[in-house]
C-alpha cells in the first residue's frame, strides 16, 4: 500500500471531521463535548497513529488482534499518552492477546468471551472498559448479541471483577438513507437505557458510553446521542483515508 499524502492532509480531515461533528451538533442540538472520535488506525502504520497523536488524537481502535498488538509494541514509547480499543471479532483463542494489550473492547457478544478476558487480564491492570456489541439490524446482521439478550449479557459482564461494564456497541448494516441509520442507532439506545435500568447504581455511574457512527453515518449517531453520555463515533476513512483492501 503506498500513501503519498500531503504533509498537512492529516489536520486538514480531521478539522473537517470536527466540523461535521460540530454541524450536526448544533442541527439537533447536541453537546460537543460528548461526542468523541475514536480513530480507528486499523491497516495504517504507526507512523500514522503518530501524527494522529500529534494532532491532538488519543483513542485509537485496531479490529485485528495480531496487527493491533504489533502497533502497540511499535508505539510502546508512547504508551501513557495512548488509548487502545479492541473493536473488531474476537475469537476465543485470542482473548488473552486483547486482555493483557488493551485498554476498551467494544465487541463483546458471548458470554465466554466476557468470561475468558476478565480470567486473562493481568493482575495489578486497571480493569479492561468493555462495551456490549448489539445487533440492530436483525438479519441484515449476524455480529452482536440479540437485543432481547442485551440485558442479560450485560448483567453478566458486570459481576466479572477484572471488567467494567461502560457501554454498547453496535455496527448496523450500510445505508445511504439517514432515517434507517437513525433507526438503528435509536434501537441502540433503547439497549443502552434498559441495561442501565438493571445495573446497581455504582455500576450506573460507570455505564455512559454509546460506540456508534463512522465515517458514512456519524451524523444519524449525534442525531441520536443521548444526555450525559458519551457518544463515541468510530472513525477511519475520514481521517486516515481509505484502506487498501486486504
Ligand atoms: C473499520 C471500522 C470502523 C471505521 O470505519 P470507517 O467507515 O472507515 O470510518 C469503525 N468501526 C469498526 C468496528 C470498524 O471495523
């Protein structure tokens, strides 16, 4: 994959990225301030997550176990000022590579996984933040536990000691019409309130994060942001442009 970029094309799209936000924002009445990117850095380089950092970018999100763990060993010198999330599939026998390497995954849809990364993160490490992955889009969809199962699966992750249980999660299928994109983040939310309704109120405090929007749909996700919580929009493309295939 060659880049050729521009020296300045980093802070250009990531002013632009702002200025969306800020747009839809003030279209629906929103707070700024609890919408924060989460720059998804997977198939980019270190060398990009650096300039990121520079640019005033902390939170960073890999979806591949083995390319995620290389980049936080790379940026290692960097460690305290970096943010890393799991957002991507996790098989069981990766587990202990997310535990002992991450700070948030986003993607918990089973129980086991939930099981085997509170087991597997290391002693004396704050506990991993973990959001619950829902599926919104029904059979358009087969990543994210069953709203109807959200609960449970949520309740279940906040009785694990070496977890905090900080939000939901999900990825509804592409749509170009904002109406359906809106609807299934809506849907999202609606998880989000009925988890929240269940948790003891210690538990409550910590619950405040909504993992929802990327590049296409980020403004349907501040659309339906909710008070007090922090919408976290999950963005590639639009900062680091588009990826090679694999
Ligand atoms: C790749 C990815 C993103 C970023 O997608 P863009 O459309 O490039 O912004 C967000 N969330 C997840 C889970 C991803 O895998």
């Amino acid at each position: 994959m060659s880049q050729t970029q521009e020296p300045d094309s980093f802070e250009i799209r990531l002013n632009a990225l702002k200025a969306r936000i800020d747009a839809a924002c003030k279209q629906h009445g929103k707070n700024p301030e609890q919408i924060k990117i989460l720059a998804v850095s997977k198939t980019f380089p270190a060398s990009a997550v650096k300039e990121a950092l520079a640019a005033g970018l902390h939170a960073f999100g890999e979806n591949y176990v083995q390319e995620g763990v290389e980049k936080i060993a790379q940026l290692i010198a960097h460690r305290q000022a970096l943010e890393w999330h799991f957002i991507g599939p996790l098989q069981s026998n990766k587990t202990k590579e997310v535990a002992e390497h991450f700070d948030w995954m986003h993607s918990i849809d089973r129980e086991k996984i939930a099981r085997r990364l509170s087991e597997q993160r290391p002693p004396g490490v704050k506990p991993l933040q973990v959001c619950v992955q829902a599926n919104v889009s029904g059979e358009a969809s087969k990543s994210g536990v069953l709203p109807s199962e959200a609960v449970s699966l949520a309740l279940s992750i906040a009785a694990l000691p070496n977890l905090t249980l900080r939000g939901v999660m999900a990825i509804p299928e592409p749509s170009e019409d904002e109406g359906l994109q809106r609807s299934r983040f809506a849907e999202l939310t609606r998880i989000f309130e009925g988890i929240r309704a269940k948790l003891l109120a210690p538990q409550q405090i910590l619950f405040d994060t909504l993992s929802m929007g990327m590049s296409a749909d980020l403004e349907a996700a501040v659309a339906e942001s909710l008070p007090q919580t922090t919408t976290m929009v999950r963005i590639g493309t639009a900062l680091f442009g588009s990826r090679a295939a694999k």
